[in-house]
C-alpha cells in the first residue's frame, strides 16, 4: 500500500516491516492532488495501511474500521470490517466531499478469514461443505483436495461479494453526476496462494500468484482510459500514482519508480521489480517474461524460473544451462543491483502498537502465524542448488558497475 500511495519500490520508501510507519518526508498521493485544490479522504478496514503507521497523512479525513464496537462475545472475523460496511463509510465521507475530490477506499475482503454472506455461496457447495465453511478456522492445518476446493470456494464468494458492495460505491457516484468527470481506479495489494506449490495465503512467497493482480482503469474525459481494452502486459502497483496524475493532468514528481502506463513509452521492455521483507523472510525478485528471478537475500540464493513452463517456480533453472537463461540471469541481476544501489530513505518504526490495533491485525492473522503451513517451500518443491559463490562474484560485480 505504501508503493501504490508514493510510487516507489519498497526498499526506496522503506516501509515493509510489521512495526515501519510511512516516513513523514514521502510525498503521497494526496499530498500531490492537495495543492490542486482535491479534497482527500482514506476509508481502510487493513489496521496496517491507518493512522498508527501513518497513512493518514495529507488526507482531510481518515475513516478506520478493523475492530467492532458492540459488547458481547467477540470471534476473529468480527473484526474484519465486511465489504458492505466499508462501502457504508465511503458513502458516508461522500457526503461530506465535492468534486475535485480523491477517495482512497480499501475492503478487506477477499481476505482471512473468510466469512461472505452465505447468498454468495455457490449452488454446488451441499449443506456439508456449508458447515464446514461456516467453522471460523477452516482454512487450516491440513486438509483433504474437497476441503481445499470448499476453501477457493469461499474465496471467490468474498470476491464476488466485495464486487457487490464495490458496485453500490460506484452507483452512488453516479447518482450524483460525478462519474463522467472521475477518475476510477480497482486494484489490490496482493493476490493468494492456494497450495500451488505447497502454500496458502500470502506473505510467504514472491510467487505470481501472490503478485499478479488486476488494475481497473476508467475514465470518460481521457479516452485513453474510455474503457474496453485489455491489456496483457504485466504493470506494477508503483504505475498507478503516476497513471492517475497523469489523467488528472498533473505534473508527475522527480524521482518516482513507477510511470504512467499510459505514456508512450514502451511496457514490454521493462523489468518488474518486487520484494518481501516479513519476519524471516528477505526477497526481491525481477521479472521480464518469460524470466523471472527471485533473490533470497538471507540465504544468499538466487533462482531462475521461467514463466512458460506449466508450474514455474516450482523447479529453478541451474546456473549456465543455456546462453538464453545464463543472459536473463545477468540482466536481471543487473536491475535489481541498480536499484538497490539507487538512494532510499530511513525506515521509521511505531513504538508500540495500541491495544485494539493489535487485536485486528492478530485476528487478520498479521502478528501470528494464522496459517499452520511453514514459511519454507514444500517438500515437492525442489530447489536446483547453484554454484554459489560464482553467482556471487557476479553478483558483486553489477552491484559495483550500478555503484559507479
């Protein structure tokens, strides 16, 4: 979330870790629109992307909705805020803001655990798979090939039913008469895994199922944006705070990552780049189709996968097999040294986190592992091993060339 509010590379705003608050110096989307008159406002049902690691900065208003209020009993999902009751709140702030203004609006669902309206469920789920989907931890430990497909199940109710409530913000827009003259942008911070290679959830991998995500883009006044194109050439989240400044016809700042996707300049060319740094894990990865590198700092270890194949990252390719993948390494070595060589701010941390923060992100599984599957890769995933130390001269070597 950091990166899609400042379009910059993690390792470049330094906000990754659980206790990291958004640095104050970082311009930010609203801090950009702001001086152009846009009034902005911030719904989040995500305790992580609020007030207490410093996202509500620059915005007029900040509406935060990750713990219940009501006395009784309390399960984990009833601090989730649904779908609906976000889009509650966003019609609320409606009210309150008038064009030119920016609404920044971020529903938890799909996301554990998960609980959608039972209407959302699908005909083919009998009463059985019901109640099990109705258990508040069905989604762990091990479980059968029919229990996991009841999981994926229930994922796409959530989604389907974050669609409906989505569908209610945008018809109030348009009941109003702004939506002609707004700008609309649908994303997400990630995506799942659902035992691809032995993992569920997110936040324990750099795999293209956890990166690759859609990006809705419309807008009536700029036809570049009208609507009714697909385009298939990856983008990343660093894109969006450029793309949106460029529709609003809004000088872009120096020294951003990202850029608009919808400049002339060419996509296919470029090397998208990722991280995750959480707990015990380290990763960057860099990826040009059909190549894709994840670099695990800790281990030392970098991996070559390609894309092509049926299951990817499940085998990496050993160093020097061929002269294609032995040139895909090195470049993507290469832009990924550049980058980390590039300069970056310093990390700010929360000293301590409020009581009723941290029982929403404990119930959304942030401060605990609310998965049984371990962060390493699954007994079938087999790692080719590399000549590490040649891949590290030469690692050292584009690391001192992006230096100089």
């Amino acid at each position: 979330m950091a990166s899609l509010l400042t379009g910059l590379l993690p390792w470049h705003h330094r906000t990754e870790g659980r206790a990291h608050r958004l640095p104050e110096n970082l311009a930010t989307l609203p801090s950009l629109l702001e001086p152009h008159g846009y009034r902005c406002a911030l719904i989040s049902a995500n305790p992580n992307v609020g007030s207490v690691f410093g996202f509500e900065r620059s915005f007029a208003s900040t509406r935060e909705l990750y713990l219940r209020r009501s006395a009784g009993r309390v399960r984990g999902a009833e601090l989730v805020a649904p779908s609906d009751a976000v889009t509650r709140e966003a019609l609320a702030a409606l009210e309150e803001l008038s064009p030119p203004f920016c609404l920044v609006v971020l529903a938890i669902d799909p996301h554990s655990p998960y609980s959608p309206p039972e209407r959302f469920l699908p005909d083919v789920l009998d009463e059985s798979a019901r109640q099990f989907a109705r258990k508040s931890d069905f989604h762990k430990g091990e479980l059968t090939a029919e229990q996991q497909d009841i999981v994926r199940h229930v994922y796409q109710a959530e989604i389907a039913f974050n669609d409906e409530s989505y569908g209610a913000l945008i018809d109030a827009i348009e009941s109003r008469g702004w939506l002609d003259d707004t700008i609309v942008a649908v994303t997400s911070d990630h995506g799942e895994e659902f035992w691809e290679y032995g993992r569920r959830g997110h936040g324990k991998s750099l795999s293209e199922e956890v990166l690759h995500v859609p990006l809705l883009l419309y807008y009536k006044g700029d036809a570049r944006a009208t609507g009714g194109k697909r385009i298939a050439t990856p983008s990343q989240l660093i894109d969006v705070l450029p793309t949106l400044l460029d529709l609003a016809n809004i000088e872009l700042p120096e020294q951003l990552d990202g850029r608009s996707l919808l400049s002339d300049e060419q996509q296919k060319s470029r090397v998208l780049l990722s991280s995750l740094q959480l707990d015990d894990l380290d990763l960057r990865s860099a990826r040009a189709y059909p190549w894709k590198l994840v670099w695990d700092r800790k281990r030392d270890r970098r991996s070559l996968y390609d894309l092509r194949l049926e299951e990817p990252e499940r085998v990496a390719i050993s160093l020097g097999a061929d002269e294609e993948s032995s040139k895909a390494r090195k470049r993507l070595v290469e832009r990924l040294a550049r980058s980390f060589a590039e300069p970056t701010g310093s990390a700010e941390s929360v000293a301590e986190l409020p009581s009723d923060v941290e029982a929403a992100l404990r119930a959304l599984g942030y401060l605990e592992d609310q998965l049984e599957e371990p962060h390493e890769a699954a007994p079938d995933q087999v790692e080719v091993e590399v000549d590490v130390e040649v891949e590290k001269a030469e690692v050292e070597k584009a690391e001192d060339s992006a230096a100089e």
